[in-house]
C-alpha cells in the first residue's frame, strides 16, 4: 500500500512528524513499511518554465530552437523535437546535468547535459510527460494550463520547481499489503491517514461526503440514459449501484490529478478512469466506467430500447475479453457485470474491453458495488488475475460506503469531463444488508467490561484515556455508560463501543484490545512472566528418545542427515518402490517434490553418490524421518494418515572391505541396539516380502531385527544390483530400515541385567565346530546356549564367536569357534570341570546339528 | 570405413570402465561419425552410414543387456556376526560422527523451555485443512490462507479437501489446547512448544527453502496478557543467547492471533557496535517471529472458554537461528546431506 504524504496532508490539520520518525511509529503501531519512495529527489531538478521564442532549426525539419525563460533572468536555450511546442506554452524544463525522471532509479538513468544539436547548443530538454514518468504521452512535451493547476495553487511562475507545485515534493511510504489482510480500510489513503492520526494521538475527522449519511441521492438533470440496474445475486453482491452520465468529454487529466495518482502508485489513463482510480485509492472502494452506447447495443450493432445493466453469475461456456486484453473463459461461480446480453466485466477484478471508456465515449454508466470476498478471491485465483481491484475487494470493503463513493465520483467526473446525470441513480442492496444501510453501521456496538481491555494488556489505562484512543480514528465509545472515566477500577458496568462503518473486521471484544493496545504503543505494555507452579514439566518421551537414537548412532561414527519429506517420481522407481502407494502434491513449483516419500532410505540412498564424489571415501548416513502409504495407512490416524517414523541408515565404501557388506550394517545394527540398552537377533528373510521398505534390498542377502522378547525393529541388509546402479552406489554399500515404534518400545521395556562379580578367576576355553554349509551360525549358537544353561546353569557363562572358517578345498562346510567363559559365585573352576562342559556341547551340536568337534 | 572400425574398438573398451554406460552413446567420437556422413561423396554415403548406423545399434544394445542383466548374489548366512573367512567388521570411528545442526538447535532450545516449565510436542507432515487453517479462525476461502504458500496433496480428508503439507507448526495448535486442556481445570497453564518441519511451496534460492524448520509455543492461563508474551520471549532469548538484549514488538496480522506482533530483538552478533554486521545488516535489530495473543475463535475451537482463559502463541523459525549462529551462508545446505557441511558440527 503506497500512502502519498502529499496526499494526505490534506485531510490533516497537523504537521508530520520528519519522515524518520514517521516511519518508526507507523512501524511500531500500524504495520512494516517495506520501503521509502523519494519522490522529491526524483523530480528535484525538473522546473516549470515558459517558452519565450520558438523557430525552425535551421538544420532539421523537425526540430524547433526554443528560448526558455527558466526564471533565472537570462533565457536559455533548448532545441526541441515536440511537433507541439509553441511560444508563450508553459513546460517542464529538465536542465542540464538532472536525471531524466522516468530513468530515475533504474539501471539505466539518463543524465542530460549541455550539447549541440545539429550544430545548435541544446541546454537540458522540455520533457514529454513519459519522460517525467508521469504517463505514457511521448506525442509532444507536456503544456500546463490553468486548468492542469492544483486547486491550491493560482498562478505559476517561470523557474518554480515543478514538484512542489504539482505535489511530487512527496515522499511516498509503502506498508506491506500482508499487513492490511484484515483493513479493508487502510487501502484506502483515508484509512491510513486516520490511523496515523491515531497513532499520533490526533483527532482524526473524515471529509464530510464520506462520514456523514448520504441525504437523498441525486436527481438527474436530464433522464436521458433508460437506466435499467439488475442484481441477481443479492448472496454474492451485497449491493450494486449505477449511474448513467450524458455528453462527457474524455480527454487526459488535469496535470494535479495525474501527479497525484502517480505519487499514489497508479498510471493515469483518461480522465473518467482516472476518477475512479483516484477514489479506489483514497477509500479502497473500486468502481467501474462504461461506455454506455456500447452497453446499451444488441450484438447486430442496435440499440436496445433500454440500458441493461447489472450483477449475475457467469452462464455455462460464457467468455469475456478483459481490459487487458486477454480472453477469459468464465465459471458459473465467477460474478459478472452484465448488460442485457452478455458479460461485461469480471465483478470486482477487471472490467471488459469492448465496453471501456475510450476517446470516442460521450456517454458513461459509472458502477460502484459491493461483492462477497471469498468469490471475488476464488475468480481472481481462478483466472490468475490480481488486479487492484481485487486487492481491495478481498479484504471485505463496507457496503455502507458504496453511496457515498458513488456521489462523490459522479460530482467530480462532472467537474472533470463535463456532462449531466443522466439517470436516477440506482442502489440495489441484498435483503439482509437493508437494516444495516437504514442504520449506517456495519455492525452493532461492540460491548465489553473494561477491567476486559486490562486484563488482556496487563495496562491499567484509565478509561478516559481509552476512549480517547478510540475518538481519535472515529470510533464512538460510550463516554458515560454509567462509569467514571477518570476510574481505572470501576467494571460495574458494560461499555459500548461503536464502530465505524468502515471498520468490517471489528466484532469481539478482543477487537477492541488490540486498537486499544496499538494506538497507545505495545512498547508500553508490562513485561513480567507468568507465575508457575514448581511442579516438573513431563519431557517428550518421543523427542527424548530421538535424542538417545542420534547419540546410539553418533558413538558409531555415523553422521545425521535431514532430507526432503518429499521425493520425485524416480526416486521410486530407483528404489523399485511402486509409486501408486505414495500420497501425492497437487501444486508443487517443482518436480522434484511429486510426492511424500514412502520411505526414509530412498532419500538417503540418493545422497551417497554425491559424497562419494566430493571424496568421502566410507561413511554411515542415517536419518529419523517419516514416510507415509496411501495404501496401508491412509486414514488410519483419527481420520488421518499415519505417519510411519523410520529410522533409516546406508553404509557405503568407495573402496570394498573384507567380507560382504552385509556384516557391516549387521555390526551397525547390533551395537545400535546395545547402545540403546537391549540385545537384538537376525531372521533371515524365508518367504519374499513385498512392501516399500523391503523394495530396495537384496532379501537373500537381507535380515529382520527382533528384539529377544519379539519385538519387530526393521530390516537391514545389502541392497538389489539394480538399486545400487540405479543410485550409482558403491559395491559395498548396505543398509538399514528401522521402525521408531519398535526401538522405542525395546528401549523403555529393556531391562538392565547386572551380573554379580565372582571372587574366583573365571576359565576360558575355546571350541571349534565344523558344520555343513547349510547350518547356520545361529543354530549353533543356540544349541551351545542352550547346552550351557542345562550343564552349567548356576554359572555365569558368556560366549563370544572367534572366527567362521572355511578351508579352500572344502566349500561344502564351515568352522564354527567360539569362545567360552564361565566363572563360578562359590569356588575356584578347574579346566576339567569347563572340558566337561565343552564336551556336552560337541556332543549336542553333533546330535542336533551335524558338528564335529575338532 | 578403418576409422569406424578403430573407433569401435575404442568405445567397447570405454564401454567396460564406464560408471554410466548409458554414456557410451553420448561419445563424441560417435557423433562424428556420424557428422562425417554428409561431406561423403554421393557414392559411398550409404555403406558408410549403413555401418555407423550399426554401431550406434550395437552399442545401444550393449547398454539394453547392461540394464536388464543383474548379477545374482548368492545368499549369505545373515545370523552370522561375520563373514566366512574374515575378520569381525570395524565400527567407524567415533570422531567421524555428527549431528545435524538443526537437530542440535532444537535440543538447545527444548532444553530452554522445559526449565521455563514448557512441554515439548511433535507436528505433523500431513494434515487436513481443520487444523492447518479452520481451526486457527482462517475460516474457508479467507485471503490470508495465500500468505501461506500451502502444499495441497491429490489425496482429499474426510470432508473432500485436499490434505495440506503443514505451512506452519500453528496446524497443531487445536491438538495441543486440547490435549491439555484439563490442566487448567486444576489452575496450571497449558504450556507447550512444538518445533519441527513446515512447508512452504517456494523456489528454493540461497535464503528461500520450501522445508524448514519452525517452534511453536502456546502458553494459556487465567490472566494471561500482551506483557507477558514479550517478557517470555525475552526471557527465553536471553537465556538461549546468553546476554541481556533489547526486543521491541511491532503489530502485525495473523488470523489466529489478536493483537498480533512482529517480535524483534537487539542484534546479539553485533550489539550495534559494529559498522559491518551480517546477520542484521548494520540496522541492530533482528525481526525473529511472529507471535500474539491467541484469538478467541481459536480457543472456542478447542472448547476453552476465552472469557476465562486467555493466551498466547508465538512461532519461530529454527533455520534461521542456526544460520546467524554460525554465519551459514546458503539455507539449502541444511537438507543437502553434505558430509562437508554436517562435519563441521
């Protein structure tokens, strides 16, 4: 929102505080300002002057050689291109050595300096208003008449800057629009310069056209146009109003009206555009022009005997051509303006081209009105149209204000173009806005105690005081509701506060805080904590436990990674994951976010090859993250999916080590467990599994974790060829899925065993168990286990594996080895008593499992 | 024809050592083979192009067969703790670990608000549009919803709405008012933060990305009003970055807070001494977070009675902490999984 400080002054009776401190408190208490516009220093050097003698070049056909008095009691020189340059003409002179406005600023700024034109000294140049950055006439230099002249301003003189007579001495302030999402008010000039009053502690009292109840409308001077207003649809248009004005001239604005527009942002374009522009941009209000010949007109190019004109919503294959030239296809849910026929504008975005006000136009229809905000936002995300209109219109604009703009307009377009009413002026308001008009308030008085306003602030501000406040932007607070003012105690009693019509967004209480609080400064507000009891605050056990799974794998030399929750398409069929289960974004800038990941491992399969080549040579990545199945749990959380927590991990080597890499993640994943306190077991993988974490491995060369008590962990394992190369991945490369859920519960239900310490020396013996290929290592193992626990159940025991062997001639079988160490709580054991046990279990492993005992 | 001949020979033997084979058809040896075709005379254009032509096909085929043919590894004893023949495998050294920076930072500050007497929470990465927006008084079709840049799925709620990649960690603010909501019945505050990921559909460029990361906090008693917001937060700054500072509070707009504030505070890095400062650009202050006093409509949705009740909720984003504490220069490092970024936490 770009607020003209210029423009403002003039509803204002008091001095602004230096732009600095303006901008601080605007900051402090009305909203961000996103920058500063200079207009001052933009138009610094231009200066008004008049063309004394003007002849041909005597070189160049189409340039004149003018001298200029610039106030400076010696003519000057200039050589001008303008077909339109004349004696006795007033202009804009740009000497030489200024920046040629519309240049200021950008990349590429033009300076003028002082240089012979086909052999005639040329000092600075007359401007055409493109030049000044005014509007886009580059047909000849801008001529100032009278009337081009500000009402404050009767008479120029030769030398006078040109800014400060047309008010571009300006600084322009511009608040950040996100700021006024709920203002519908402050994109208006009039909204903001209330609310800088207020924030100044100033009495603030709108012009008299826009505060006080419109009295009765104004009558045509000559019912020429056969006005016939319609509103179809009182839900989605509050109220529609329209006016039809005969014999108008159009033609630019007056010089004082397209500056004022600029210094507000906007372009001027006619004077009837400008108009309405001009009012949009002081209350927030749009409205509309039309061209009410070609309104009225039949599609064969006759005149309908009467001018329809109103709101309905758009019909099934309608389209519209808009101002900006472009072809709409409508929506039965987008509002239009129409005539008798067909659209004529987009409601509340845009209005149409066939019917705008052109130089051709003698007769207009003006249109002010007010349509439902979340339609005109659906039409405008729509068709991709975000006009200033919309700007305005989606915050909820007060259809209390629709006359008011409307009179207002149709007085100045009067004084501006000429003309006569030529209609009644037409007001269609929706049944359930009737009351409200009758009133003159959008909504009742707001009613709250006080001691309300206290509380929510910590402030005791007395009362007087918050009333004052809220006078100041022209609310009516109840000054005697049966309470003293001067009373920061008293809360017998209601108060009522009411609000202006302006004001949509004001309804609770809790609204009345925050004026309260803004227009006397949060800065003010008391600082002090809570009180709080002394009782400890429950830490998050999931959150904690992450925290233990990030040390667990830290100690392992692993490193933490965070990757996107969302994935492309490939990375799926990389990871041979099927995609259908995935749920997916309907609205992403890139491809590379198609999806919600299904699995943590993809993610991070997908990082390797990138740090591989910035030279890390081994490495564990891992990462706790959450993958979602639009299959298996699609609403399977109150309604919503769940959301599977995995705990995910690759090792990967540039270089392979001994062994398959299997074991390397296996070694990862049996200390990962121990250091979370509970001891895990390897299944191999007996029937092929089929879901999207199993997807990417290997399952003849993959395992499922339990717990010893059962509890599922996940699946590690080496990975499918095809993975490793679809990722570009390291030969030796294993990896790991683990299930949140399940190390959570191993940790919380783990028991710590402590093992008393024996006072006598323990004995270790080694036993070597050769075992067809087929066994494998964790039958033996719980044979010899087991065997240990009947023979030597009183003992601690332990067992340790030493080394799988295999002999280059015989691949049919493997050596077993482990270690065996027993103590005993109560005596000294001798080596015949552990050779007895040894030899139990060469004998049961024989019995059970084939071994021989060597 | 020798020199089609000789290049053959040379791309098979490419062909074997390539990472990518699919590469061997982009080989610029081949494409001058075929550049070669036109400037041939008339006569001899069609056996040579017929033979370039089969080398291209051959070598096609040859990344065809790569592609399909998988090598079979045979099953391995997975109960085994090691491989036939080797020795047990080394675990990696502990000095190659590291924990990512954000995560670290969220510990930090967990720590922080569990001695302030906060609870901490996890969000959500997929939620209905309730409790990313109804609930939090952005009733349907309200304009403030563009302000969020929301990732939408295919996939609808119960209601028919697209489900929404949360933009903000305010999506679990119901969830929480809820969750605790008996405390008040025996006068202790609901107190709670909840950091974690949020999304926003941005491009991504050195200051912008589309995940990130955010800490909400929701505080709600009896009494509760506009100072002690600011108190808290100051408070919680001060104890994260070990110094008194300065904070200042300018309005601003959220649906779900009213009044609503911009929360800034005095440049930690610089104190405003120094000419030069990156993290605040010289101008002393940083704009940190948004934050409020809880809007009524928001504590009615969690059947909370806000003429008894009052709060606040304040929303942080932990990126950002992260990037001015160790003057990271480009946001997009965080989810690159650089092990030259993360090894230097």
């Amino acid at each position: 929102m770009n607020v003209s400080l210029n423009t403002i002054k003039q509803w204002i009776d008091f001095d602004l505080p230096p732009v600095d401190e303006l901008v601080t408190r605007i900051n402090a208490q009305l909203g961000g300002v996103e920058k500063i516009i200079d207009l001052r220093t933009q138009y610094q050097s231009a200066r008004i002057v008049k063309v004394l003698t003007c002849q041909k070049h005597p070189n160049a056909d189409k340039l004149s050689v003018c001298t200029v008095d610039v106030g400076e009691g010696t003519p000057i020189q200039v050589v001008c291109g303008a077909p339109n340059v004349h004696t006795d003409m007033w202009a804009v002179w740009l000497p030489p050595g200024s920046v040629v406005p519309s240049t200021y600023g950008t990349k590429d700024e033009f300076k003028l300096d002082a240089r012979e034109i086909r052999g005639v000294m040329s000092y600075g140049m007359l401007a055409a208003g493109d030049e000044l950055g005014i509007n886009a006439d580059h047909e000849g230099i801008m001529e100032i008449d009278e009337h081009d002249l500000p009402s404050t301003v009767k008479s120029i003189q030769a030398g006078q800057a040109f800014s400060e007579v047309f008010g571009l001495d300006d600084t322009v302030i511009v608040i950040e629009n996100k700021m006024f999402t709920h203002r519908p008010d402050c994109f208006g000039q009039l909204g903001v310069v209330r609310e800088i009053s207020g924030i100044l502690g100033y009495k603030f009292t709108s012009p008299d056209w826009y505060l006080q109840k419109p009295g009765t409308y104004p009558k045509p001077t000559n019912a020429s146009i056969p006005l016939q207003a319609f509103n179809d649809v009182t839900d989605k248009a509050a109220r529609f109003m329209a006016v039809g004005i005969s014999n108008v001239t159009v033609s630019s604005s007056p010089l004082w009206l397209q500056c004022a527009l600029v210094a507000m942002g906007s372009k001027p374009i006619n004077n009837i555009v400008d108009a309405t522009n001009y009012f949009m941009l002081i209350t927030g209000q749009p409205t509309h022009a039309y061209d009410a010949d070609i309104v009225q007109k039949n599609a064969d190019g006759t005149k309908h005997d009467e001018l329809a004109i109103g709101v309905r919503m758009a019909l099934p294959g309608e389209s519209i051509t808009l101002l900006n030239g472009k072809t709409y296809k409508l929506d039965v849910s987008d509002i239009v303006i129409a005539n008798h026929e067909q659209a004529i504008g987009l409601a509340g975005i845009m209005g149409g081209k066939d019917t705008q006000v052109s130089a051709k136009t003698n007769n207009i229809i003006l249109e002010c009105a007010n349509f439902d905000m979340y339609t005109i936002r659906k039409s405008s995300m729509r068709h991709g149209l975000f006009t200033d209109a919309v700007t305005r219109f989606n915050k909820g604009q007060s259809p209390i204000q629709t006359n008011r703009v409307l009179f207002e307009l149709l007085k100045n377009v009067i004084g501006l173009a000429g003309g006569v009413q030529a209609s009644e002026i037409s007001d269609i308001i929706s049944d359930s806005l009737k009351n409200n008009v009758e009133s003159d308030e959008y909504h009742y008085p707001v009613t709250l105690l006080p001691q309300f306003v206290h509380t929510r602030l910590g402030l005791s501000i007395k009362k007087y005081d918050m009333v004052q406040l809220l006078k100041n932007v022209e609310f009516t607070p109840c000054e005697d509701c049966g309470w003293n003012p001067e009373d920061t105690k008293d809360d017998r009693d209601d108060w009522h506060v009411s609000v202006p019509f302006w004001r949509t967004d004001i309804h609770d209480p809790e609204d009345i805080v925050e004026e309260v609080g803004r227009l006397y400064g949060f800065e003010k507000l008391p600082r002090e904590l809570p009180e709080r009891s002394i009782r400890p605050v429950a830490k998050n056990p999931r959150r904690e436990m992450k925290m233990k799974i990030r040390s667990a794998f830290s100690d392992l030399g692993a490193n933490e990674v965070l990757t996107y929750s969302f994935v492309h398409k490939d990375t799926f069929q990389k990871a041979e994951q099927d995609h259908t289960q995935a749920f997916q974004i309907s609205n992403a800038l890139s491809p590379e976010l198609q999806y919600y990941r299904l699995t943590v491992l993809p993610s991070l399969l997908d990082k390797v090859y990138g740090n591989i080549k910035a030279g890390h040579d081994e490495f564990i990545l891992f990462e706790i993250g959450k993958g979602h199945n639009k299959k298996y749990h699609a609403a399977d959380d109150n309604g919503l999916p769940r959301e599977l927590e995995f705990v995910d991990a690759v090792y990967a080597s540039k270089k392979p080590r001994e062994g398959s890499p299997y074991y390397q993640v296996r070694q990862l994943a049996s200390q990962f467990c121990m250091n979370l306190g509970f001891t895990c077991q390897f299944k191999p993988i007996t029937k092929e599994l089929d879901y999207p974490v199993t997807a990417p491995f290997d399952q003849s060369r993959s395992a499922l974790i339990e717990t010893r008590e059962g509890t599922f962990i996940g699946m590690i394992g080496e990975l499918k060829q095809t993975v490793l190369r679809s990722f570009k991945l390291p030969i030796y490369t294993a990896a790991m899925t683990l299930d949140f859920e399940g190390i959570m519960k191993a940790h919380t239900t783990a028991k710590q065993l402590y093992l008393p310490l024996s006072r006598y020396p323990s004995v270790t013996q080694d036993i070597s168990l050769k075992v067809p290929m087929g066994v494998r290592y964790a039958e033996i193992f719980e044979v010899v286990e087991h065997t240990l626990e009947i023979v030597a159940g009183d003992k601690q025991c332990r067992l340790l594996p030493l080394s799988i062997y295999q002999s280059s001639e015989d691949k049919t079988s493997k050596t077993i080895t482990l270690r065996v160490t027993i103590s005993d709580m109560h005596q000294t054991l001798t080596d015949q008593q552990v050779s007895r046990y040894i030899e139990a279990i060469a004998q049961k492993t024989h019995e059970q499992l084939g071994a021989i005992h060597s | 024809m020798d020199t089609i001949t000789k290049t053959r020979l040379e791309l098979l033997a490419r062909f074997e050592v390539l990472e990518t084979k699919a590469d061997i058809l982009k080989a610029p040896e081949l494409k001058k083979l075929f550049a070669e075709i036109p400037k041939l005379p008339v006569d001899q254009r069609s056996a040579y192009g017929k033979a370039v032509n089969e080398l291209h096909q051959e070598l096609q085929q040859l990344v065809e067969t790569n592609k399909q043919t998988s090598i079979v590894l045979p099953p391995i004893d997975v109960t085994a703790p090691f491989d036939i023949n080797c020795p047990e495998p080394k675990i990696l050294a502990r000095t190659s670990a590291s924990i990512h920076p954000l995560t670290q930072e969220i510990a930090i500050i967990c720590d922080i608000f569990y001695r302030m007497g906060f609870t901490a929470e996890e969000s959500r990465e997929i939620d209905d549009q309730y409790h990313m927006f109804e609930s939090l008084n952005f009733p349907k079709g309200h304009p403030a919803r563009d302000d969020y840049d929301t990732f939408m799925t295919v996939e609808t709620d119960g209601e028919g709405d697209p489900l929404t990649a949360p933009a903000h960690t305010s999506t679990m603010q119901n969830r929480i008012l809820r969750k605790y909501r008996d405390t008040l019945m025996i006068d202790e505050a609901i107190a709670a933060i909840v950091p974690d990921r949020v999304f926003r559909n941005e491009d991504l460029d050195a200051r912008h990305e589309h995940t990130f990361y955010q800490v909400e906090g929701v505080y709600v008693a009896k009494n509760v009003h506009a100072g002690m917001l600011i108190a808290t937060l100051q408070t919680f700054l001060e104890a994260y970055y070990g110094k008194k500072l300065e904070v200042r509070v300018n309005p601003f707009y959220f649906p779900f807070t009213e009044p609503s504030f911009e929360f800034a505070l005095s440049c930690p890095f610089c104190e405003g001494d120094e000419a030069i400062c990156k993290v605040c650009s010289s101008e002393g202050w940083i704009e940190l977070l948004g934050c409020g006093m809880i809007h009524p409509n928001v504590l009615r949705a969690a059947e909370i009675d806000p003429e008894i009740y009052t709060g606040f909720a304040f929303g942080c984003g932990v990126d950002r902490l992260v990037m001015m504490k160790y003057g990271i220069e480009d946001i997009r490092h965080l989810e690159s999984a650089k092990l030259d970024f993360l090894k230097q936490f």
